[in-house]
C-alpha cells in the first residue's frame, strides 16, 4: 500500500500541524496533493486505465475546490501552501 497510516501522520504533523489534526484545510491538500502524484506515475506506466484517470480528475478537482477556498479565505496561507507542495498557480 502506497499510502501507510505512518505517512498519513507525517503529513497531518507537518500541515496541520498536529498528527490529530487531519481536517485543517492545509492537511488535506497536501494529502490529495500526494495521492494525485501517486496516481499519475501510475497512468504514466499504465496508460489505458480509464477508472484511475477519472478518479485523478475528481481529486484534482477537489484539491482546487481547496486552493480557491482557502485563497479567498486567507491569501497568505495559500501562497505558503503552493511554495511547500511546489504547486503551480
């Protein structure tokens, strides 16, 4: 499993600042930020797989819902945000 308990705590304690913390918006960006780029050294080695593609472009629509809501909330976290997860925008 590419996606361990011990990874998903790593994540919350280093965005959400606490490991408990797994619903600071923060957190879950960075969670779907790491399972799309799982997915897409996926697709890259298995080109035809439909489902895996439609499931990266609803977490690749999700993580955006994030980005816009969090941009217009509080710019200055967004901005923080990208630079960490080398996001473009």
């Amino acid at each position: 499993m590419y996606l361990t308990s011990e990874k998903k705590a790593e994540l919350f304690t280093k965005f959400g600042k606490d490991a408990k913390n797994t619903g600071s918006i923060e957190s879950q960006i960075a969670l779907f930020t790491f399972r799309i780029n799982h997915l897409t050294e996926h697709l890259q080695k298995n080109r035809k797989d439909f489902g895996t593609e439609r499931a990266l472009n609803a977490l690749v629509g999700k993580r955006r819902r994030m980005l816009d809501y969090l941009m217009a909330k509080d710019i200055e976290r967004y901005r923080a945000i990208l630079k960490e997860l080398n996001l473009r925008k």
